[in-house]
C-alpha cells in the first residue's frame, strides 16, 4: 500500500505491508480509520514511520499509533512493515472455573506472564511462564494428594521428578514433561532444544491445562453419574 507521508525533510512516497488489525485498546478486529497525521521520525539509524489510526469501533474509537521500520539491510528503500502498535491495553486470559479452582497462583502467574510478553519483554516472560507450569502441576497433584504429609514432600521435590511419580494421566504427564523441558531452557544460560521457543512452551502449557481439564470433568461426571 502506497502512502505520501510528511517527513522531517520533504515529503515522500513510502509503501506499508499492512495495516493493524487488531485495535491495541480495545483489541476488537478491525478495519482501521487512516487520519492524515503520519509522518517520518528519526530513530537512530532506522527510521520510523509512524500513522496516527483511529479504532472504527462503536464502543471504542480511540486513536493509536502504527509504528513501521524500515529493514536493517534496506536504510535507504521506501518499503517499511508493521512492527507494533501504541499504546497496548495489557488484557488478562480468561480460563476455564476449574483451573480457576485448581491453582489460583497458575492464573496470577501466567497472567502476569502474558502481559510481560505484551511489554515485549521476552527475556522476563519466559521464566515466569515456567514458574505458571510448576504452581499448575503442584497445585494439580497436591489436589490429588491432599495428605498432609505427602503434600509437603510434592512442595519440596523439583518440578520434574514430581510429574514423574505423583502424575497418573499419561497424557497429563507427557505433555507437561515436555513443557517441563522447555521451561528450563527459559531459565537456564544454555538452551538444549534448539529450534524451540516460547511459542512452543505456551502451546505445552495450554496442552498440559486441556487434559488436566479433561480429567477433572470426567471425575466429576463419574462422580455425578455413577454405575447404577
């Protein structure tokens, strides 16, 4: 898409690879409204173009701003892509009331998480994203083994051989291994699964919560239905 901007030189012509579409507000998706306030700043040796939007939504309609750059390799080209919208609501992620009931410090954890990563704060998300996955897994097997004793020896044991004896679901117990895996390599100077990132060890989590959900519903359901 091509646009004339105002620069701090003269005007010119630059051409943007997208527009938002997602409003950094209210993050509904949009269509967003392009006013005539874009210009061209000077930002170290990469310059940025930046264009006022406005959110078309009804219950919205605030104003945000679309920061573009420019590629290291390309200084002096017009093309110029979409790196981040200003400023960002930080929103928390709703999960399911069992979860909820499960492990209350999982939710605050990873909600605190997700926001660091909305700050574009990747080196402090992905230790606490690992730190979410302990509080789940703890909390889950203490709830299975709520003896007072047992439940002390699963808070003082490492993350890993905790799922290996306490954690019956084979399905439970392979994916939250793995996520395990993942979310040492957050935490420690050395990674050892090359290749992984921290997609990868949200979609592990997000994994682990789906069986340990679908384990504790079907418990329920037994327990309210039982053989007759």
């Amino acid at each position: 898409m091509l646009l004339e901007v105002k620069s701090w030189r003269e005007p010119q012509e630059m051409e943007i690879d997208r527009l938002p579409d997602e409003c950094p507000i209210c993050h509904a998706k949009i269509q967003p409204i392009m006013t005539e306030s874009s210009f061209l700043t000077a930002s170290g040796l990469n310059p940025e173009l930046e264009i006022v939007f406005r959110c078309p939504a009804q219950t919205c309609g605030r104003f945000f701003i679309g920061r573009y750059s420019r590629s290291a390799y390309d200084h002096y080209g017009s093309k110029v892509s979409l790196s981040h919208c200003e400023p960002w609501s930080l929103r928390d992620v709703q999960f399911d009331e069992r979860i909820l009931e499960i492990s209350p410090d999982f939710v605050a954890i990873y909600n605190e998480a997700q926001k660091a990563e909305q700050m574009r704060l990747p080196l402090a998300c992905g230790p606490a994203f690992r730190k979410s996955l302990e509080f789940l897994i703890k909390d889950y097997v203490i709830r299975l083994h709520p003896e007072e004793a047992e439940a002390a020896e699963i808070k003082r044991m490492q993350l890993a051989p905790c799922i290996q004896r306490y954690v019956e679901d084979p399905k439970v117990k392979s994916s939250a291994k793995r996520a395990v895996w993942l979310g040492n390599d957050e935490t420690h100077y050395q990674r050892k699964w090359q290749g992984k990132d921290l997609e990868d060890l949200k979609a592990l989590i997000q994994l682990t919560l789906y069986w340990i959900q679908s384990e504790e519903l079907t418990r329920q359901t037994l327990e309210d239905m039982p053989e007759l």
